[in-house]
C-alpha cells in the first residue's frame, strides 16, 4: 500500500536556527496537506498544496511540493519555541478519500 | 479552533469490551473520518462517511464499524476490544470528501 515517510524523526534546535522536515510518498499525489500537532493535542491544518512544483509561504513557514508530486517539504525559518510540535504531511490520491499520514518529524526548540 | 467536538475526551475499557465514540461535525460539513493514532505515530485512516454513507474504508477489521446521523454527526463502534486498539481516535470533518480536513480534539482510549 502507500507508504509516506518523513525525515528527520526528530531535531532539536536552538531558538533562532532554521528547521527542515522532508516528506516522500512512494506513488504520485493528487494534494499534499500539512500538520501540526502539539504534545497531548490533536493535528492542526497548516496548508494544502496541489500544484506540481508549488510554493506556500505562512510567515516564517515555507512549503513546497516537488515537481513530480512525490515529495514536499516545510522549512521554518528563525525557529521559535512555539513551534515545538510533531509536524505531519499527509498525502491524498485523485479518487481516494483517506488522507495517508507521513511518520512526522518531532521538532524541540530550546531557548 | 475547529467546531468539530468529540465525546468523551477519554475512556478506559477492558479487553473484549465494546465502545462508541462521538463525533459533532463543523457545520456545513457532510464529510467525516475516522482516525486511529497509536502513541508516536501518525494518524491511521479508519473510514469515511459521506452523506451518511461509508464512501471508504483503511485496513481495520469489521469490528471497527461507524454510523453518520441526518445532521452529520458521527459514531465510531469497537467491539471485542484488545489491548492494541488503545489509541488516540480522531474524527475530522471536511465540506467535501476531497476538501481540507478539520480535526477534533480526540477521545483517548485505553484498554486494559
């Protein structure tokens, strides 16, 4: 069946620096979503991206989906401690209903 | 926040019990899913009804079953607990099955 997986696991970085996660889906997706999900919290939409090659940004936040809408990434720039979280993407293929999650990235931030 | 609200907030059962979750959609949504999240994973899709019909379903045995009411709310039933479905379940609403998707707080289930 599909699978989605995203890289790193985890990271732990100091307030200021920047933070990237990696998302791969082994077929093709029609969109791609992103989530946040604090600890003890449920997931929290940040964006849907359906355009090959697409670009987003929310402030400090950038996503992006690859060119064969296979991939797609979220960077944030200048981390915050507000932005501790386990960051989920979430495929979806023309025709099917499910949203398949990612593995998600665990972001620390320390002050 | 979203207006999806899920009941109760949590739950503790024995094995071989059953259980019913609640799901109230946002309004104007007719869509809601069903998701299983075990402890550091991502979310599992476990169903999806549409209109008050099942319009897909993941790999979760028959005793996982679902309901959806004429104001699109939602039941969520386990039956024959085992100690592996102690999860975080989520429901997530949506105004078309292929629009974003807005989640509940959850009901956390433990099976002991």
């Amino acid at each position: 069946g599909q699978q989605v997986m995203q890289i790193p696991q985890y990271q732990h970085v100091q307030e200021g620096e920047d933070f990237t996660t990696y998302c791969n889906s082994s077929t093709t997706l029609s969109n791609i979503q992103w989530y946040k999900q604090r600890p003890g919290g449920h997931p929290v939409f940040l964006i849907q991206l359906v355009k090959s090659g697409e670009v987003k940004k929310q402030k400090r936040l950038t996503f992006q989906f690859g060119e064969a809408k296979k991939n797609s990434s979220l960077h944030i720039t200048a981390t915050q401690t507000t932005d501790v979280g386990t960051y989920f993407c979430a495929g979806q293929n023309t025709g099917f209903q499910k949203l398949v999650f990612g593995t998600g990235t665990r972001l620390l931030v320390s002050p | 926040e979203t207006g999806v609200t899920q009941s109760p907030t949590h739950l503790i059962k024995t094995r071989g019990q059953q259980v019913t979750l609640r799901c109230s959609s946002q309004s104007g949504h007719n869509t809601v899913s069903w998701y299983q999240q075990a402890l550091g994973q991502g979310p599992q899709f476990i169903f999806q009804y549409y209109r008050e019909e099942e319009n897909g379903r993941g790999n979760f045995p028959p005793r996982f079953s679902g309901l959806q009411f004429p104001n699109y709310s939602s039941e969520l039933n386990v039956n024959a607990l085992e100690l592996d479905d102690s999860a975080l379940y989520l429901c997530a609403t949506s105004m078309y099955y292929t629009d974003t998707q807005y989640f509940g707080p959850g009901t956390r289930l433990t099976v002991l």
